[in-house]
C-alpha cells in the first residue's frame, strides 16, 4: 500500500483489489484506510526521535545504532568524523571487529549482557580509528526495541575523552617523579647524615682536647 495525504489534513492507507471476470484481470478495487490518527502518533515520535538525536550530535557526541549481532544500523555525521569513517564505509560492518582492540572484548560481552536484558550502561573504552589511531571514548549504551517490545539492538552515544586520559597519565607520570624525588630526598639526608655525624664527632672531641690540654 502507499500513504496518501489529503488536502483537508488526513492521512489515508491506499490499496487496491483486482477484479477479474472468467479469469481475466478487468480493473481494480481502490481501498482507503483512514490512518490519521497512528500516522500522526508515528510521525511524531520520529521529530522527536530525530529532534533529540540532533541535540546529541550538536553536543559533540557521537551516535552509532548497531543491532543484536553488533551490525551497523546506521552511523551519525559526529560518530563519522570521530573515526575518520564515512557513514557508508560503516553500515553494515560489524563495530566490534572493526573498531574495538581486543583487549576490551570482555567489556564489551558484558555490556551485551546487560542491554539483552533492557539495561543500559556506562563505560570507558578505546576505539581504533580508521588511521589506526586509538581514542578513548565514554559510552553511554541502551537497548531499542521493535514494535513487539523484543530487544531489536542498542544505540551507543559515544563522548572523546582521550584528551581527558592523556591529562591523566600525564598527572600519574608527575606523580611517580615527585615521589621517586622525595624518596631520594630522603635518602639522600639519611646518608649525608650519616657520612658527616663521624668526621663531626671527630672535630668536636679534638675541639674539647685543644681546650684541656696546654699547647
């Protein structure tokens, strides 16, 4: 059937029957179904759907939709220009083959876990760009549902974080130097203390010496 959209603002369902006579095809039936109501309903869940899915982008995090089995439903303009992929290199590809390092498989199992059983998720991870290049990323994932209410897939809003991270290990670096410094430090004075206690001691008993004795 087709949608067709009446100059009075209803929304009707075309079909057609055919007619035959003795066999043979004379026309057809035309069928209307007025869908006002449902089409109204659905279209307004997919503004708003698109609505908000256009605030997450324009807040600089990236959406991928991918279904049960990991396939790319569909990729949006930020989640490309992340990854350097183009929105048709990426349908259709598996993302964890494609994007995830191996060493973050056991992460990701569990987050299949949880949105199989309608829970949603947050998480760190890192994804290989098309360069090669790593980025970590923070995932924010849920389930979407068909119209059964069986989980159909997830949609995954993916936020850069690798500046964040690179901030981090830089800090934990330092870390580790101060306190590499202050343990030298420490045993610097212990030994310096050390060493200079005896030649001290020494200076001071010829001192009391000098002073009993008549030179």
């Amino acid at each position: 059937g087709e949608i067709v959209k009446m100059k009075i603002g209803r929304v009707f369902s075309r079909d057609y029957v055919p007619t035959f006579v003795d066999d043979a095809y004379v026309g057809h039936l035309w069928k209307y179904r007025d869908i006002t109501e449902s089409y109204t309903a659905e279209q307004r869940i997919k503004d708003s759907e698109e609505k908000y899915r256009g605030i997450i982008e324009n807040m600089e995090l990236g959406l991928l939709e991918v279904d049960n089995d990991h396939r790319i439903i569909r990729a949006y303009d930020r989640f490309c220009e992340m990854t350097g992929y183009t929105a048709e290199e990426l349908k259709g590809q598996n993302a964890v083959s494609l994007l995830l390092p191996a060493e973050y498989q056991l992460t990701m199992n569990k987050q299949d876990v949880d949105r199989a059983s309608g829970k949603p998720g947050i998480y760190e991870i890192q994804l290989v760009k098309k360069n090669g290049e790593r980025m970590w990323v923070l995932i924010s994932g849920a389930p979407f549902y068909d119209s059964e209410g069986n989980v159909e897939g997830s949609i995954g809003i993916h936020y850069d974080i690798t500046d964040r991270k690179l901030l981090e290990d830089e800090l934990r670096q330092a870390r580790e130097v101060a306190e590499h410094a202050r343990t030298a430090e420490k045993d610097f004075l212990a030994n310096m203390s050390h060493e200079i206690r005896n030649p001290i001691n020494a200076i001071a008993g010829l001192t009391n010496l000098f002073y009993d004795t008549r030179l």
